[in-house]
C-alpha cells in the first residue's frame, strides 16, 4: 500500500555497529529511526558519520539533550524529541529538519480525556508531528489510541504507537485510519515491546490492499 509509511529501528552499542546495522536495515526498509543512545563514547563526529551514511528518510531519535542540539543542524529528515524538553530546547530556531513531538507512557494508556488534553498541549507547540506511544494493557486502551487518529484534524501528522503485546493491532490499523507512520523491527534488533517484523507487516498490508 503506496501510503503507508514503515519505520524500522537502528540501533548499536558501538558506532561500527550501529553503521553495519544501518547498512543492512536501508537495504530492506524505506524509513529508519537512529536510535543513538546505547552508542558507547558517541562524538559529533560520529553524528556526521551517520548523518552521511544515511541515505533513506529517517527520525533521528535520541533523550538527551546534548545530543539532540548537536543533531539538529546536520539536516536529518525528522528528530523524536520528547514533550517534556520542547520548550527547553527551543526548536523553533532550528530551521534544517522536522520536529516530531513525543509523549511516552511505559506503563499504561491514559483515558481519552488524559490523551486528549496531552494532544491539545503538544499542539500548541507548532511542532510538524506528534507522537503519542503508550502502554496497552486491555481492550479499552486500543480503543482510546485509535479515538485519537479518529479525532485528528485534517492534514495533521500524528502518529499512534501502542507498546506490548496487546497493541500489535494499533500497529496494523493506525496507517489504515491516518497514523503518519508505524514502527516495524528487523532482525538488527526492536526498540519497544510488540513490534512486528517488517517483513511479516508488509505481507499484513499485502492482504488488505
């Protein structure tokens, strides 16, 4: 399906790792996501070493702050910031990539309401994408990830991750009702439990289409 977008993860605990990983995820995935924190020693320099190296449309992800300065003129496609250091970091002077907003919950999914008014937050950021990833731990949870997409203006860029395994089907249908993007692993490793394959997602999408 032309539409849908499949992010898949690199991730490595030394930079020439993390570069064969990424060399072999391009070769199979439209999307990737620099995971660059379990990068032991990471220099700017090695920043500039992945920046060149990647050549497929990618979210520079990282947690820390440092890091994320230091990323931010090098003209990555997109960079996962999390909500809490938005305004700390004051993206709106940085004008060489997209911005994606992020909320994480590891432990649940907050109701609709809680969901709801963290979205009315995040967009009051003017930030191009949003993010909300959290924890499903029952029916009910599914439902509210997916009342968020239902929810979503028109041409906004959200995207709706359910973590565990009882949120796999928020990774099937969020494309299918206006998520951005999802995330597929790779036998270079997943970042957040409930993943699925790329290979096995693709043939998913193969079926509906």
């Amino acid at each position: 399906m032309k539409n849908i977008k499949i992010c898949t993860p690199v991730i490595g605990k030394t930079l020439k790792e993390f570069l064969k990983n990424l060399d072999k995820v391009q070769g199979i995935s439209e999307m990737v996501e620099l995971r660059v924190d379990h990068i032991k020693n990471l220099s700017e320099n090695d920043l500039q070493l992945i920046r060149k190296k990647t050549i497929k449309e990618a979210i520079f992800t990282s947690r820390r702050k440092e890091t994320i300065l230091k990323a931010l003129d090098l003209g990555f496609d997109y960079i996962d910031v999390e909500f809490s250091l938005v305004e700390e970091l004051k993206l709106s002077k940085f004008k060489k990539t997209k911005v994606i907003i992020s909320f994480h919950d590891y432990k649940k999914t907050p109701n609709i309401q809680e969901l709801t008014l963290i979205i009315d937050r995040m967009r009051e950021c003017n930030i191009e994408v949003l993010k909300i990833a959290t924890m499903v731990n029952d029916d009910q949870d599914i439902k509210n990830l997916l009342q968020i997409l239902l929810n979503k203006k028109k041409n906004e860029k959200i995207i709706v991750v359910g973590m565990g395994e009882k949120g796999r089907i928020t990774r099937v249908l969020g494309p299918l009702l206006g998520s951005f993007l999802t995330f597929a692993s790779t036998s270079q490793g997943e970042t957040a439990p409930g993943q699925i394959d790329i290979v096995k997602l693709k043939k998913i999408y193969q079926l509906i289409n």
